[in-house]
C-alpha cells in the first residue's frame, strides 16, 4: 500500500463576479441638480465634433465624474426595455452653453447624441456651483458594447469624458442543498418575455461545463432552477446569461474564498500500478512546486529525491515510480 503525504504550495486563482441589481423606471428623461432648468433634444453630433482651444480661465477639471448604468424602463401593457442611465457634473461656467451627450454601438456604429442646455439667466447666478446631469433616454439591447462621450458645448480641446460600458442585465440568488448536492438558482433583474440560460461550471481559463446548461422560460412566473454538482470547489461558478446571439454572461463563483473548499483538490491522487505512474491532476487552477521525497523514520522529515521537482499549473505525473512504502509527495 502506497502512503502518499501531499504538501503543497499554492496560489489559487481568484475571480469576480459583477452582478448588477437593474433599476426600474416609468419615464425616461433628463435633470439637472441646483435646481437649473435644462432642456435635451437630439442632436447629430457634427456641429459638436470638433473642438475648440480652451479659455485660459477654463479648467480642464470642469467636468468630471461621469457613471453609466442600466435601468429597464417598464410600462404597463409594454415590453420592458433596457436604456442607458448616464450621470455626470459640471462646474458652471460662464464660458459654457450646454453638454452633448453621445453613445456609440461599437458592434454596429450606430450612434445617438442629444444635446443638453442650461437657463442662461440661472446658471450665470451659479457660476463656479457644480450641477449633476442625469440622462436615461438612450434605448440600448442586452450585450451591447457602448462608447459614451460627454462634451461641453462649445467643444473645448481637453474637456471631455468617455467610457466604454457592457449591457447586461441579470442578477443572482443562490442557495445549497449539501444533503442532496443540489444548488438553487433564483434569476432576477432582466428582460421580461427573454428566455434565460443558466449553468454550473468550473473555471480555467475558461468557464468548462458541469453537467447540462437549464432554461429559465421568459414568459414563466418562476424564474429559479435546481443543478446538481458533484463537489463544492473554490472554482464551481454559476453563470448565465440571455437566450440571445453573443450574450454577455455573467458569473458568479461563491466558493472560492473558503479554506473548507480547497480540501477536496487534493483527492485526485492515483496511481496506475500497470505503467508505474503517479499522478496529481487538480479540479481547480492552481500554480504548484511539487517533490518526491522520502519520509525519514528518525524524524519524520520528508527528504528531497533529487531531480524530481516540478512546476505546473495543472496535471503534474511522475513516470516509473517504485510502490516504496516511504514515498511521499510534497
């Protein structure tokens, strides 16, 4: 009988999931903070292009802090749809008339700008004041990869902000029966009438499937699912996204901070007495500095067999090995 020891360095490979709760709106439109009276109105973007020379007394930090997010506007009798939430502030100048506000679909070129303008006679009372615009009014789909810009009106060279944001829409509920190895999937937050994928899997490089993907039906009151695992390791994720071409998905990975979890990486130990190979292939990526070595009776301190260290990310096997009773791996 083999006594095999395993003590094993390792880095685990650690990843986030992104789960956005989707707000949901009746109206869409556009306000402004400070009480400013502002007006929106779509606009071509042409006469906007091309910026001017700043004035000297013009920060280039006049305008800042611009957050995009996606909230479905929802009307009874309608279908939701999902549009973009875009927030940004302005410090007030003298020297500014408005802001434009564009989007641009980077998968199909299409793009949509409204243009923003402020009460001449209010803002000049609030030179130097900050005022926080917030616009929703631009319809966009699941998946959609967006640059958003937000200039000033006229265009000064060197103020501007831009972004690059995902669509998505979903959000996670998650619940374990360890008795009957069965994890509960509550889906949430998108498209009414859009059917919903969800799966469990492992993550590697990429997220590698375990067991069959389940279809939440859009037009079906109960959006939850039940999928079996077989073990709970730091890697398991569950991940889904909408029924539709080049969806975005989402993840979520709940077991990979727990030290409890890791335990089971080390099960996969085996040797084959026929090709005298010993093996060690890890259900989850991690980064390893393995050894043979011997146990010693005086001390139990496993002595180094030289030439046998090995660094691998994944499968890691030692050929024509003797079944010796003292042979360990670190």
């Amino acid at each position: 009988m083999i006594r095999i020891h395993v003590q094993i360095l390792l880095i685990i490979l650690f990843w986030n999931s992104d789960c956005q709760i989707i707000a949901r709106i009746e109206e869409c439109g556009l306000s402004c903070s400070q009480g400013i009276h502002c007006k929106s109105k779509p606009s071509s973007g042409i006469f906007n292009s091309f910026c001017h020379d700043a004035p000297a007394s013009l920060s280039s930090m006049v305008l800042k802090s611009m957050k995009i997010s996606t909230v479905m506007k929802c009307v009874q009798g309608s279908p939701c749809s999902l549009h973009l939430n875009i927030k940004g502030t302005l410090s007030l100048d003298e020297n500014i008339r408005g802001l434009e506000i564009c989007s641009l679909s980077l998968d199909t070129q299409q793009s949509q700008c409204t243009s923003v303008r402020f009460a001449r006679k209010k803002s000049k009372m609030l030179n130097g004041k900050k005022v926080q615009v917030q616009f929703n009014c631009i319809e966009v789909n699941v998946a959609q990869h967006i640059y958003v810009t937000m200039k000033t009106v006229p265009n000064y060279c060197e103020v501007k902000l831009s972004q690059e944001y995902y669509v998505e829409a979903g959000k996670f509920d998650y619940n374990v029966d360890r008795a009957r190895k069965i994890i509960s999937v509550n889906v949430s937050n998108f498209v009414r009438d859009q059917d919903y994928y969800v799966r469990l899997c492992h993550k590697w490089f990429t997220c590698e499937d375990v067991g069959a993907f389940a279809v939440i039906k859009g037009k079906e009151s109960l959006k939850s699912v039940s999928l079996k695992y077989s073990q709970l390791l730091p890697c398991l994720c569950i991940e889904g996204w909408l029924a539709i071409p080049d969806a975005r998905r989402i993840q979520l990975c709940p077991f990979e901070n727990g030290k409890y979890y890791t335990k089971a990486l080390w099960d996969n130990i085996v040797y084959n007495p026929a090709t005298q190979t010993l093996a060690w292939e890890p259900a989850c990526p991690v980064l390893v500095m393995v050894n043979l070595c011997r146990l010693m009776k005086s001390n139990d301190h496993c002595e180094d067999i030289q030439n046998t260290s090995k660094n691998s990310p994944e499968k890691v096997k030692y050929s024509r090995v003797d079944t010796h009773p003292r042979l360990c791996m670190k």
